[in-house]
C-alpha cells in the first residue's frame, strides 16, 4: 500500500516538473522577443552624386630660361609679382650677342657686295652662294643669342620663383622644387587664374562624367565657400595600378585665395534617377569593423542581417541600393540584434 502511495506521490512530482519546465520555456520564448521600431523604405526620385578629393594645381605652370649660359644682369621682378604676357622678366649678359652682331655687320656688307657683283656677272655663283649661307648662318646666330639675353613670359601670371639672383652666373645645374620635383631654370611662372583641380575618377564612372559638367568644390581651407568649375580635361588613359583616369576642373579664382597644393573635395551632381531609401538611422556598424548593416523585419518577425553601403544622403534618409521598396528596416533596438532575433514591433 505505502509502496502504490509512493509511486502515486512520484508521478504527481514529475507532471509538476514538467509543467513547470513548459512553463519556463514559453517565458524564455517570450523574452527573446526583442522590442523594436521599424520604418518602411520607400523608393523615391535623387541626384546621384559622384565625390572625389582633389589636389589644386596652377592652370599653367613654366620654368623660364636660357639655352645657354650667362650672368644674370638684371631681373625685373620679384616673386609674388604679377608678370603681363610679353613683358621682359630677366636681362642676361650680351657680350655673345654684341660679338654675333659686330660680325654679322662685316658678313653683310660682303653680301652686298658680292650681290651687286653677281648682278654684274663679276662674281662666280659658287662664291656668292658661300657668303649668301655665311650670312644667313650669321643672322639666325644673332636672333638666337637676343632670344638668350631677355626672358619673356610667354602668358600673363604670377612669379612664384626665382632660381638665381641678379650677378650670378646661370648655368644648368638642376634645383629641386617646393613640390620635391627636380627642376632648372630662372624663374618660375605660374597662371593662378583660372585654377585648375586634379581629381581621380574610377573607370567604372568614367561614362557617367564629360567635359563642361559642372563641378562644385570645396576647399578644407575654406569650407563654407563653394566654387562651381567645370571639367575641361579627361585623360584618354588610365593608370595601370589604380584603374582611374586623371581629369581636370576649372575653377575660378580672380581673388588668389585659392593656392596650388591646397586639398579639395569635388561634387559631381548626375541627372535624375529612382531609388530606395531608409532613415539614415537604420544604419548599424558593426563594432571594430567597416562593416555596415541592415535589419530587415521578416513575415514570423524574425529579423534577416543584410550587409549594406551607404548611398547619397537625401535629408535624414539615406539610398541604400541592396533592399527594394516595402522592407521594413529596424530603426530603434538594433544593437540586441542578430541574424533571426524575433521582434516585438513597437512603433511602424
């Protein structure tokens, strides 16, 4: 009897366990449910925008000198001058030219002579032709020793450089520049207006930009003031290690605050297309990673991880190309979340 009474009291304490143990699970269930806001993403109409940094460069830069060597007489301006087209700049020793030109005088007296001679039939064609090329000879000598004992800017802009000083000897030893390059010359001359911005473009956007696009950009030194250029030049190779093309913006730059070697970053605005955004706080990266995320809100409201890149930022919402239209993306509660977390849906 106490034998049927014990196994009766056993079997009551085993439902109860098990009751109990049903009991807890479904409370464990229910605390898995993680409660979230969601928002729906939505496809509108954008600009894409296409972003690069660029580095500002002289329009026209020319390092100016002579094809021979010579003491430096005089130089008439100073660096940070403006220089107009045309005008002369350094004044070099002319003992060379004043020595051509003395003998190119005696040598053209003879041509005339032996010119009035050979009208007369006084002097044999093979001598007239020998002092002719003497004299020719002797003229180029002299237009090419005056192009070596006056520089000239060959554009208007400003003197940034000046190599040698005035007394000193030039020869063509090479200098190095501010920009570590190897350089040899004078003077240095550059065209600050219009300046020019230097970007890299990826061969996969190449198609999407052409010359005349208006470009804005902005200067880290300056950066509430926007400049709108215009591209006027894409390289027709490209680099064989980046995979990118060279291409050039036009901007203006009538007050000089803008100087080369000053870093940028340009906008390219595309024309109209459609795509899908969500709130730009539907963003979640992954801690000590790049890695950005997306939790989308599935049909039993479990959650799918979906990995993202940020598109253009239109307001407070953002183009992420990875989702289409009517997902709903978690906004609050994302960091209690993993790949098949069950949500509570709180706020929609």
């Amino acid at each position: 009897m106490n034998m049927k009474k014990n196994l009766l009291f056993a079997v009551c304490l085993l439902l109860m366990a098990t009751a109990c143990s049903t009991q807890n699970k479904s409370e464990e269930n229910e605390v898995k449910a993680v409660r979230v806001t969601v928002a729906e993403s939505v496809e509108t109409e954008y600009h894409p925008v296409l972003n690069y940094s660029g580095t500002a460069e002289a329009n026209r830069k020319v390092n100016l000198a002579s094809s021979l060597p010579g003491r430096i007489e005089k130089i008439y301006y100073k660096k940070g001058d403006f220089v107009a087209q045309g005008a002369k700049i350094v004044e070099l020793s002319d003992e060379m030219l004043i020595q051509a030109q003395v003998e190119n005088e005696a040598i053209k007296k003879d041509y005339e002579r032996l010119s009035r001679l050979k009208e007369k039939g006084s002097v044999s064609l093979m001598d007239y032709d020998h002092i002719k090329a003497k004299y020719e000879a002797s003229e180029a000598k002299v237009k090419m020793l005056k192009k070596n004992t006056t520089i000239t800017a060959p554009f208007s802009g400003i003197l940034v450089d000046v190599f040698v000083e005035e007394g000193e000897n030039y020869s063509f030893v090479p200098s190095v520049g501010t920009d570590l390059k190897i350089e040899n010359g004078i003077v240095t001359l550059m065209q600050l207006n219009p300046l020019k911005v230097k970007i890299e473009v990826n061969e996969k956007e190449l198609p999407l930009i052409h010359k005349g696009n208006e470009v804005e950009v902005i200067f880290d030194a300056y950066p509430e003031e926007k400049v709108i250029g215009k591209i006027h030049y894409i390289s027709p190779v490209l680099s064989s290690v980046t995979r990118t093309s060279s291409v050039e913006v036009e901007i203006p730059n009538t007050s000089l605050k803008f100087k080369p070697g000053m870093f940028c970053r340009t906008s390219l605005e595309l024309p109209a297309a459609k795509g899908v955004f969500v709130p730009i706080n539907a963003i979640y990266r992954q801690p000590g990673t790049g890695d950005e995320f997306l939790f989308a809100v599935n049909d039993d409201n479990t959650v799918s991880r979906i990995q993202v890149k940020r598109g253009e930022t239109v307001k407070d919402k953002i183009h992420i190309p990875e989702i289409a239209a009517g997902i709903r993306v978690v906004i609050d509660g994302k960091n209690k979340l993993d790949e098949g977390t069950l949500v509570e849906i709180v706020k929609e």
